[in-house]
C-alpha cells in the first residue's frame, strides 16, 4: 500500500475528464524562465496569485534562504503590484526539510533582532533571549540574562554601565582572554551594524561594508553612512582618507567605470527616445493584433 505524500494546496493540477483523459489546457508562461508549462507544472502563490513553473519557484526560495538571513521572500515577479510575500506552508512544500527548518531559525533570529522588547544575551557562549523592561522615558534599563544571570546594557549590549553613558563605554572595546576583540576602535575586528546593531567580522579587504541582514553600507572605521556615496568619495578626506583598502588607481578607474555607464544610459536615453516616439504607434498596433489572434485562437467554436 502506498503512503500519500504532503499536499501543497498552492500547486494547481489539471483537472480529469470524465473519460479519465487529462483535459487539454493552454500552456502557462513561467515569468522567471518565459519557458511555457501546463498547469500542472505551475505554481500559483496565495497572496499575489502570480505564477511560476515549480522548478523556478524552487531554486528562488532556495537561494533566498541562503541569502536573505530569514528575511520575508517576496513574489519574485519585479512587477508585481501586491508584494505579495511567500506562507511558510508554501515554503515548507518547496524546499527540503532540513533547509526549512533552517529558514524558520533564521526568521526566529530576526525577529528577536528586530524587536525592542527581546535581545540575545551578548555572552559568547549563552545563546538565551532575554526580555527587556519598557522604559517610559526611553533610557537605556539593565537586563538580567535568565541562564547565565548576566547583567548587560539594552541599548549597547555591554555590562551594566549605571554610571556612564553608553558612548563612554562603547570606547573602550571589550577585553577578552584573546585581548580587545568587540568594539569602536579602528582596529577591533568585530563591530556592529549602525543600523540593525549586528555583529559583523572583518578579516581583510575593503573597508566599505554591506550589513548582510539589513543592507546598509557604512564605513568600517568611522561607521558613517556609505549608502548614496556611489564614488566613494569618503575616503577623499578627514580621517579616513586613503583607508578604503584599494589603491588610488583602482578607485579613479572604478570612478571613470561609473561615470562611463552614466553617460552611456543617458546617451542611449537620448538616441532612442525619438525612435519610441516615432516606433510606438507601430508597436502597439502590433500588440493588439497578437492579443486579437490570441483571443481567436482560444475562443471556443460557435455553431
């Protein structure tokens, strides 16, 4: 006897004749791989209701497992006008267990990091969330870590600081077994997101860092904001001048790439903007013409 497998109420089946023949059905266009499927290879997602050949489907959420730190999956369709966001029930019927399982931890992970009332006890080797208490005033409180009973600051995560504000504390890094390890200084070779407070490890390389789990592009010696510096022309003067990990002819031919590309998509933004003017009566004609025949080829036969 055979054992029935999970069902995917999202996956769309072709339905049976009465004749137990699969009834024809038009083929579907996957928007990911503009491969044509039957519907039985489709997906359909519950809250956009965009569909996508199951394989696609598959590989994107798989990817973005891997890549988004249990970030929300959005539909994958650019144009989708709901930003409709992928259930865990779909995910669940897309991807192994194992790696939803991993999904689900990585999700649990955020959320604590994103909520003001829970944290992760900074200990290394404590792995605990703890609660924070609700300051009407908005001060940073003392949190008491229920496992390892440690006492740390809400704001900055380091231990209690009654007496000092917590920029005063953050100057001094963290002394560990190994030396300073966590901390503002320069040289420190863990520091944390300006924005979502993650911790992030530096080895070697550029010092323009991208948060993997909020996006943010910062400076790792100053921490200042690198998001719109698209030549990168803070490491032009002040204190960090020259540190940007790349020599300067790299950076004037990175400069000159980005300057060419500009130019290059406002060039052709000038040269084919009267070509559209001109072309797009003929181009929409043509699309009527192929929505007309599409809707001739589909429709079903008078008598």
């Amino acid at each position: 006897m055979g054992s029935a497998g999970k069902s995917c109420p999202h996956t769309m089946t072709a339905d049976q004749s009465e004749a137990g023949e699969l009834a024809l059905e038009p083929l579907l266009t996957c928007k990911l791989c503009l491969c044509d499927y039957s519907l039985d290879k489709m997906t359909t997602l519950q809250e956009c209701n965009c569909m996508f050949c199951t394989s696609c489907l598959t590989q994107y959420v798989q990817l973005a497992i891997q890549e988004g730190c249990g970030s929300p999956i959005t539909c994958p369709d650019m144009a989708c006008w709901k930003h409709g966001t992928l259930q865990e029930v779909e995910i669940a019927c897309l991807v192994p267990v194992d790696q939803f399982e991993f999904y689900k931890r990585l999700k649990f992970e955020r959320e604590v990091h994103l909520d003001p009332q829970r944290t992760w006890c900074p200990a290394a080797d404590c792995q605990t969330v703890c609660c924070i208490a609700p300051s009407e005033s908005g001060a940073p409180m003392s949190v008491e870590c229920p496992a390892c009973h440690l006492m740390f600051c809400s704001a900055c995560k380091e231990a209690w600081h009654p007496q000092r504000l917590c920029q005063e504390n953050l100057t001094t890094p963290v002394t560990t077994e190994q030396g300073s390890l966590i901390g503002m200084e320069t040289e420190v070779p863990i520091k944390q997101c300006p924005v979502c407070r993650i911790y992030i490890e530096r080895n070697e390389g550029c010092a323009q860092m991208m948060c993997k789990n909020c996006k943010h592009t910062f400076c790792w010696y100053c921490l200042q904001n690198l998001d719109n510096d698209i030549f990168l022309r803070h490491y032009d003067r002040g204190p960090c001048r020259n540190k940007l990990g790349h020599s300067r002819a790299s950076v004037m031919w990175n400069r000159t790439q980005v300057v060419g590309i500009l130019i290059g998509l406002g060039i052709i933004a000038l040269v084919t903007s009267p070509l559209l003017l001109v072309a797009s009566p003929c181009i929409i004609c043509c699309i009527c013409k192929s929505c007309r025949n599409k809707k001739k080829k589909h429709s079903p036969p008078t008598t």
